[in-house]
C-alpha cells in the first residue's frame, strides 16, 4: 500500500490544534558527538494535511574530515567546494520558519541544527518539533523496530538512496502523511516537543575528561535543561532482558560517546523519565563505568538498581514499550 492508496486519509475533521505547516528534515553528518557537523540538508516543506508543497536540498562543507563516508558517502574532494553553514543559515532559516521540524529521531537533527547556528552566533526559528518514531509509538504501529526503513516499510514508501538527506527526507515525508492522518482520525495529539536554542556558546577550549576523547575542535554548548514532567507513572524497575517501559526513572552517570543531552532528548520522547540522581524509585542507571565511585554508581549498587552501558541503553531505546493504558490524550511536553 503506497501513500497515494493510503485509505487513512479520508479523516472526516481534522484537529484545531494540529499545526498548520511542517518542514521534515534530514541532516547528514560528520558523526555524533556535539562537535560534529553536518554535510548535507534536506528540508521537505508539508501543508497541514501532509501534502508536499516543494523541497530543498544542499550540501555543507563541514571544514573538517568527513567521517564516515561508508554510510553518507560524501567524500572530501565532494564537499570541498560545498558552502560553510553559516552561507547557508539564512536560507535553512527561511526553510524552518513557521513550520513544526519533523525528524526520525528528532532529537538528533534538531541537535545537530541547533549547534549549526550556535557556532554562526545564531538561532534556528524552529519552535517546535516532532519526532515521527514518537508519533509511531503513541498510533502503536506494529513495527518490528523504529528505523525509519521499517516506517517506509509499513506505508509501502520505496527507499532508493538510504542516508542520502534529500531521499530519507522524501521517504520521511511520505511516511509521515498516512501517519499524521491516522492520528488526526483517531484525535490523537501529537507528541510536539519545544525546540530551545543551544546558549552559552563559549571559544574556550573544553576541557578532556578521563575517558572521553572529543570529535573534533573546540567549542562547547549548554542548553537549558528544564525538563517536562514525565507523562506516565512510573512502572517499576527495568527488568534485564526485557524492555523499557514508558513512565521508568533513568539516571546516567559518567562520560557517553554520545552527547549526553542528546541521550537524554532521547529517552524523554521514548516517554521515559531522566531523573538527577539515584534513588529506591530509579528503574535504571546508564553508565560505562558500573564500578566507578562516583555517588549515582555507589548508590546504584547499594540498592541493586540495574545497571547497563550506553551502547545497551541505545538498543533499548529502539523498542521501548507503552505505558499500561490509552496514551491518545497524553498532552504535548516542552523541554
């Protein structure tokens, strides 16, 4: 069944309260810490029904190794004539204004964006986000796992250049459409995030943690970290070998190879709590170092909280199980 066929569209209303204009975006980049970069951006432009209004697609000289070619494919020599991201910025910003950001994982692209124009001295006019994997989660579509080559799968979407920006953002937008229908057909609200700029940006050097060994370059950034209240009540402990459930309490410790607010963006619109500290209540702790001394793992250990990696969190983000009960009338969150 292919979008065009797709018979979710045939809503008889539509939501009030549903945006009235997406942009659905796809970056490619240089990796994931938080001084990578992007090198290619593919904005979709949506109506409010999910209809296709144009599309835009660029590449961006990252000024700096590429990284991993095997998968974006774009190769220094492509790049080298590419422009610099602040040559860019107004255009993309132009792209984004007045639109919802619409990513698979979108916490990651808006991440990525959001430290983009952080280093040009500039803000993205996005103020809210989705995340289609989140939208997948609260219409419960049975998917065997949350890539987006799965969602295509679901809606019949063809994918011809997989990590090719502009072809993942077709595909996205796309698979987005049938999706945002069955929602509106169902009153589903839609799990719209706010997007807040990256603040504090700082040239000085950061400084090396034992362990932790940055990408690339300098810089650093700190977002505001007030966090939503977590939806769901809390379900318990994580039970090794099983899933995550919505509603448990994370705490991470130490250092991740990952940035760890974007760790954290993650497990929140996964429907998870991220908690400060460790307590009797705590479902699970995230660290790579189980028998190091700081406070979280001690207290970890004292009240036999389990324990896993980052690598094994973010597998388990992949399927993270709803909350027990209907979850259409969860309110819309902000950060």
């Amino acid at each position: 069944m292919t979008m065009l066929d797709d018979r979710t569209t045939a809503a008889p209303t539509w939501p009030a309260a549903y945006p009235q204009r997406y942009a659905v975006v796809d970056v490619e980049t240089t990796g994931l810490a938080r001084n990578d970069r992007i090198v290619s951006a593919a904005v979709y432009h949506l109506d409010l029904h999910g209809n296709v209004e144009d599309h835009w697609y660029t590449l961006v000289n990252p000024q700096r190794d590429p990284g991993p070619v095997r998968i974006h494919g774009l190769t220094s020599d492509v790049l080298e004539g590419a422009p610099l991201f602040g040559e860019i910025a107004a255009e993309l910003s132009a792209r984004l204004e007045g639109r919802v950001l619409v990513a698979h994982n979108a916490a990651f692209d808006w991440s990525m964006i959001a430290r983009e124009y952080a280093r040009t001295r500039g803000a993205a006019p996005t103020r809210q986000r989705l995340c289609t994997i989140a939208l997948a989660k609260e219409l419960r579509l049975p998917l065997p796992n949350h890539k987006l080559e799965s969602l295509a799968a679901h809606y019949g979407v063809v994918q011809q250049r997989a990590h090719h920006a502009l072809d993942d953002a077709r595909v996205l937008a796309e698979a987005f459409r049938p999706s945002l229908h069955t929602a509106a057909r169902d009153g589903v609200r839609l799990p719209l995030l706010e997007c807040r700029p990256l603040t504090e940006w700082s040239d000085a050097p950061v400084t090396p943690r034992v362990g932790y060994q940055p990408s690339y370059g300098h810089g650093s950034w700190r977002p505001s970290r007030k966090r939503p209240p977590c939806p769901f009540p809390n379900p318990g402990r994580y039970e090794p070998g099983g899933q995550l459930v919505q509603g448990m309490r994370i705490a991470f410790s130490g250092d991740t190879s990952v940035e760890r607010e974007l760790l954290e963006d993650r497990a929140i619109e996964a429907g998870l709590h991220v908690a400060t500290g460790v307590s009797r209540l705590t479902s699970l702790l995230v660290t790579n170092d189980p028998d190091a001394s700081t406070s979280k793992a001690v207290k970890a250990a004292s009240y036999g909280t389990p324990v896993v990696d980052e690598g094994a969190f973010t597998q388990l983000l992949r399927d993270v199980a709803p909350a027990p009960g209907p979850s259409a009338g969860r309110a819309p969150a902000s950060e």
